[in-house]
C-alpha cells in the first residue's frame, strides 16, 4: 500500500501533462506497482480523460501483463475511433458499441451475452455487415445479430377461423384460492462495490419492497441508503468467460443523472452467483421496462 500511492499520484500527474490518460501511462503505472482497482478507479474518475486505444495499445497491454479488467476500462471510456474516409459506416448506430466491446478483448461468449441480456432487436442492412465485418467482429456475433431476435417482435400469422360447433356447457370445478405473490425481496450475501480503492467495499443485503430499493450495511448502519427502481436507466451485468457459458457475478444500476450501484455476489469465488439471479429474475419480472444494456464507454 505504501507503494500503490505514490504510483497511482504520478498516474494521475502523467495524465495531467499529456492532457489525456493513455496506454503507455497505465503500463507504467502497473510496473511501478499500481493495483489494477487503482489504475481502474483513476480511469473511471470523472476528471480524467482517455486517449484513444489503437490496436498496438492493445497488443502492449496485453505484453506487459496488464489485467483484462483494467484494458476493458479503458477501452469503454476511450473515445470511439474516427472511421478513415471510405471505411463504411453503420446504419444502426448501436453497433459502434458492439464493435468497442469486440474489439476490448471480451471473449465472445461475454459479448454474446451482453447482447443476450439487453433484449435489443438488429435489423442489419447489407451496409451493417459490411461495416461489421471489416471492423473484425467475430463470426459468431454477427450471426447472432442476424438471426436473434425477441419473441415479443414477431407479429405471428392470422389464424383461420374454424366453422362453429356445439359443445355442452363445461362443467364449473371449484377454483382455487391462488397463492398471494410475495411483494417483497431479500437478498442476502451482497457486498456494495466501491468505485476508488480509497473506500473500503461494503457488505450488507438488499430488500426490494414496491419501488423502494433498500441497501442495509452489515457493518456500519449509518452506510445504509435507498433508491427507487423508478429512478434507474438502466442495468447490465459484470461477467466472467467460462468454457460452457458465461458467469456474470456482478450487477450494476445506473441511475438517471445520478449514482451508479455495483452489487456483487459474495459467494463469488465459491462458483456461486444466486444472488444476482435473484435480483435478475425480481427486476425483470416486476420492472419490466427497465433497460437492460450493454456498457458504454463511461460504464
């Protein structure tokens, strides 16, 4: 810890010089001893700014060992590359973000299943794959996009009226009393991530009640707060690549010009991540209009 400080202040003074934080200062820093939640909160702080990432920036990350963590933060928050006159350019605008996250070195299963998760719809003209191809988008993406799509956009075919018959009058069964639905939700083994290594992660448990969205502090009470789910823009997950599908451990919700929440599973490295599906399953049964989306570049 002694070190991480100094080195993480000359970061920061080496961003201030060049105007913007670039890949060679984000080697330098973790050579010198920087921790990568460090060199990450430094990229995310508001008052930074990021150069752009080329292609050799990624291949020197890479090189020098950089985790995967800090380069997908950098690559989110680097502006996104100015295409050369006579590149083609998308008709659908949302697929710059989908060419970011291919090209930030996310494996294919985790971009799959961003994609997954947002729900969104792609009607890809002949000039979306070519832009999606000459970017290098992988294979597996770009069918993907063509072939997925919701159930609930499929206008289904007129059925055909059957010729009337007769039929006795059912005989009424007793109905049952159905079972209330809870109104409430308690989740257990979640710890608050904090942004900056300077504040210390806090662990608690999250009740949903209504709108109302309860954070209680397992330590200190007075680290407890609220917020609605009215209020969110929008929610995507933290995941990790695993051979047979992706394990996504942590949640975060933005809310609409304000805070952002990161909730993670404790049970993390035990392989579990039952508190998150539960959030995933509560929110998008009882909210179904909050937006599920991929990062963007200030995520």
């Amino acid at each position: 810890m002694r070190r991480v400080l100094p080195v993480l202040f000359m970061l920061l003074a080496v961003s201030a010089l060049a105007d913007e934080l670039t890949a060679s200062a984000v080697i330098t820093a973790f050579r010198m001893g920087a921790t990568p939640e460090a060199i990450t909160a430094s990229i995310n702080n508001a008052g930074n700014t990021v150069a752009p990432v080329t292609q050799t920036d990624l291949a020197n990350l890479k090189a020098a060992g950089v985790p995967d963590a800090v380069v997908q933060a950098l690559v989110a928050k680097a502006p996104a590359p100015t295409p050369p006159p006579g590149q083609p350019r998308p008709d659908d605008p949302r697929l710059v973000n989908v060419v970011r996250m291919a090209r930030s070195g996310l494996s294919e299963p985790i971009v799959l299943e961003q994609l997954k998760r947002s729900g969104e719809n792609f009607q890809l003209t002949p000039n979306d794959l070519v832009y999606l191809k000459a970017e290098g988008v992988p294979e597996s993406v770009i069918t993907f996009l063509v072939t997925n799509k919701n159930v609930s956009s499929v206008t289904s075919a007129p059925a055909v009226a059957a010729e009337p018959t007769v039929t006795p009058a059912p005989t009424v069964a007793p109905t049952a009393t159905p079972t209330p639905e809870p109104t409430e939700l308690t989740v257990e083994d979640v710890v608050l991530i904090k942004p900056t290594f300077m504040k210390k992660n806090r662990p608690g448990r999250l009740v949903f009640k209504g709108d109302d969205v309860q954070f209680n502090d397992a330590v200190d009470p007075r680290e407890s707060f609220g917020f609605q789910m009215s209020g969110v823009e929008k929610v995507w997950f933290t995941c990790q690549a695993r051979p047979s599908e992706s394990f996504c451990y942590q949640i975060n919700l933005q809310i609409v010009k304000g805070a952002r929440y990161r909730f993670q599973d404790v049970k993390r490295e035990t392989g579990s991540n039952e508190a998150i599906q539960k959030m995933e399953e509560w929110i998008k049964k009882h909210f179904p209009s909050v937006s599920w989306a991929p990062p963007d570049m200030n995520d």
